[in-house]
C-alpha cells in the first residue's frame, strides 16, 4: 500500500509523486561544554534515574546545570544555543559550536526533537538529551528573544505564516524529507486552525482541508495508517469532494485491513474520477485481498463443522 500512496502522493499546491507520511514532532539527543570530551557513539547504557520523561515520551531529559527564570522559547523565538552531537548526526541545525537559531526551522530528522527539549528549557540551562532509540545529544540555552504566541498575531499574519509552511513542507516532500514534511504541515494547520472561525470561509476550509490531506500522504509514507486515516477523514468533513483525500482514507483503511472501508473509498473516488487508475488498481488489490480472506475463513468454519 505504501508503493501505491506513493504513486498518488503528489501534496496540494506542488507536491510531487515521488514524495508524499508527528503530532507533529519528528524523530529523535551531553550537556557538556565543547572542552569536555565528545562521545563517540550514540548509545548510552542507562539513562538516571531522576530523568524527565516528555510526556508524549518522545525524549527524556537530564538537567545537568538548572537555569533561571520562568521564560521558556516557544516556536520562531531566536535562541542562543550549543547543541552537542557526534559526527553524522541527522541534524539541520548547527552543532558543536555556539549558534543562534529559529526554534522550529530545522528541517532535520532530529531537530523536531530538539526543538521540543529547547520549549521545556529555561535560559542558562544545560540538559542531556535522549530519544527512544537510546540516541543521545546535549543541549545549552544560554539564551532566546522571545516572539509572539501564535494566540497573539492577528488572522492574516497566522494565514501568512500557515501558508510559508505548507509551502516549505511541499518542497520537503518533494525532496524525500517526509518526516519533516509532516512537522511542517502540522505547524500549518495549527495556525491555519487558530486563524479562522468556525466554520471556516470556503477558501480557508479548502486550504485547512489540503492540509489535512498532505499530513496524511506523509503519515502514510512513515507507516502511520491511523493517523492518515482520522486526517483524511477531517479533510473530507472540510471538502467532501477532496478526492485525493478519499483516495489515501483507502490507502490507509487497507493498511489497518479495514478492506470494506476500502474498497467505499476507492469507489468513491472512481465514482467522481472514472479514469483514476490508480484507484482501480487499488480496489482490484483490496477485492482480491477481500476474496482470499473470506476464502480462509469459509476453509476454517469448514473444519470446525467437519
């Protein structure tokens, strides 16, 4: 199902076959300073035991050096950091030396990661960093310019703001980034979602809708059928005629061998698109898996009865 999703996973406004799949976050981090020596590897082999655990549990932090103050970076603040990584590090932000960054414009596969320890840090604070893969980095705020809560921008400035993500996020599909991809389209539609009323105008449902549908294309793409499911399924509650919507609810729904859903929403997109191929040739998959199904299960009541 993940070939077909990419056969058909062109995101709206430019996204291109070969490349539409963290709540937002992505994946995956000493809290030393730079003399300090550096580890060699990414493994550590017990984390302590006095650790915090993000509450979605995508890392666990260790205080090394507490900071002052209340304040903590949130999205788009200028942050002065030192982020300590080992060669090869799949990160976008600058690393093993002293850096300003925007918090949440790292496009690597583990700067969503960072960027959530850095929103529980206060300045001055210096943290070991690990990922569920036992992956380790530290992380030193020494210290952020603040930036305006999305609450606090006004509608045409989070549209506008919504918009340069969803752009940024199709070029990251197209590229191959997938994961960061759906980080940027999750930013969007927090925004997007913050910036309208309910219900939203036609053009604001449209862009909310194709949103909802390109997360989706990504989810689908990093194996999370459920997630793409429920994100097709508001996008057509937005835009009922979204197709391409419907068409990865199918992809997804057969993921989950939820194979009668299926098999209503490649119909449906035929329905409205009789020449879409690639809906044909996944209701005919879904039909067949269908009939070997129902083959086994006629062969096993057979057997109890026999």
């Amino acid at each position: 199902m993940e070939a077909a999703a990419v056969a058909n996973g062109k995101a709206e406004g430019g996204g291109a076959a070969n490349g539409m799949s963290g709540v937002g976050r992505g994946a995956e981090p000493w809290g030393a300073g730079p003399e300090e020596d550096q580890r060699e590897n990414l493994e550590v082999p017990n984390q302590p035991a006095d650790a915090w655990v993000a509450p979605d549990g995508a890392f666990t932090k260790q205080v090394l050096r507490p900071g002052a103050g209340l304040d903590k970076p949130t999205l788009g603040a200028l942050c002065q950091v030192f982020l300590e990584a080992p060669p090869g590090a799949p990160l976008g932000y600058p690393t093993n030396r002293w850096a300003q960054l925007e918090l949440g414009e790292g496009d690597g596969a583990w700067d969503g990661l960072v960027d959530a320890c850095l929103e529980t840090m206060v300045p001055g604070e210096r943290a070991e960093l690990w990922a569920p893969g036992r992956a380790v980095l530290g992380l030193h705020l020494a210290s952020f310019a603040p930036v305006p809560e999305p609450w606090q921008l006004d509608p045409a400035e989070k549209w506008a703001l919504a918009l340069r993500h969803k752009e940024r996020g199709s070029e990251l599909y197209r590229a191959g980034e997938v994961g960061a991809a759906a980080r940027r389209y999750a930013r969007a539609l927090q925004l997007a979602m913050a910036a309208g009323p309910a219900p939203p105008a036609p053009e604001h449902a449209r862009l909310r809708a194709d949103l909802h549908a390109n997360l989706a294309a990504c989810q689908l793409r990093l194996a999370q059928p459920a997630h793409a499911a429920r994100n097709c399924t508001k996008a057509l509650t937005l835009r009922p005629q979204h197709t391409k919507a419907r068409y990865r609810r199918g992809l997804a729904r057969a993921a989950m061998n939820d194979l009668e859903g299926a098999g209503e929403d490649f119909r449906a997109v035929l329905a409205a698109q009789p020449g879409n191929t690639a809906a044909r040739r996944e209701l005919e998959r879904v039909g067949q898996r269908a009939r070997e199904r129902d083959a086994r299960l006629a062969r096993a009541m057979s057997k109890l009865f026999s």
